[in-house]
C-alpha cells in the first residue's frame, strides 16, 4: 500500500492511498471524528467494526464513522482513493489554517519555476 501525503487546505485534510494488487490490505485503524473515504478508482471491500461487510465500486464514497475500527482490501487492482477529514485541535474543535501558501490559486508558497514543472491538461 503507497500513502501520500497531499496535504491540507482551509480546514480539510487528504491523503491518497493505492492498493495496487486484489487482495492488498489496509489494515485498518480507528479515528475520534467521523471521515469520508473517497473512492476513485477500482472496487473494494470495508470491513467497519460493527457493521457487515461491504463491496463498493468507484466512482464513491464510503463514511467511517469515529471510533470504529476500519479495513480495506482491493477487489481489483490499481485502487486508488482518498481520506478525506477536518482538521481538528487537541479538544476536538475544527481549526481553521487556512493561509496563502496553501492556496492553489497562490504562488506565496512555491519557488520561483514551481508552475513550470507542473503539467497543465493540454500538455497531457
């Protein structure tokens, strides 16, 4: 399994995730806050403490509800999705850090050739 860390914008934070053989496994964990999984390639099973197992199939989303324990596991190959989840502080208040250089629109945050090694759709 491959995570990448993607970041944060405003409040809201993303992190990628690939399972990119059937049967590779995200063994699951658990969160104080509930989150939403965005599903966007690929078919999976979720196995939520306390909940019969599902199967879903991209394009999606799955919602993992706050203190229960969760597990994913590719029904295909090449599955890719995202977590998606408020950032919040110690006593669980969402905060809100949003700032220039974590605006895409902005160049506060980047170097200089940052927009010119990125590529655009036409370039594609």
């Amino acid at each position: 399994m491959k995570q990448h860390e993607l970041g944060f914008f405003g409040n809201i934070w993303v992190r990628q995730n690939e399972l990119q053989n059937v049967g590779e496994t995200f063994q699951g964990h658990k969160h104080k806050f509930d989150h939403v999984t965005l599903l966007v390639s690929g078919k999976v099973s979720v196995e939520i403490e306390g909940y019969p197992k599902k199967e879903f199939t991209a394009p999606t989303f799955i919602v993992v509800r706050k203190e229960h324990m969760h597990k994913i596991t590719a029904l295909t190959d090449d599955v890719i999705y995202y977590c998606v989840f408020a950032l919040r502080d110690i006593d669980g208040e969402v905060m809100d850090i949003f700032g220039p250089q974590h605006d895409p629109e902005s160049a506060s945050g980047v170097s200089d050739n940052y927009w010119d090694k990125v590529k655009t759709l036409e370039s594609t």
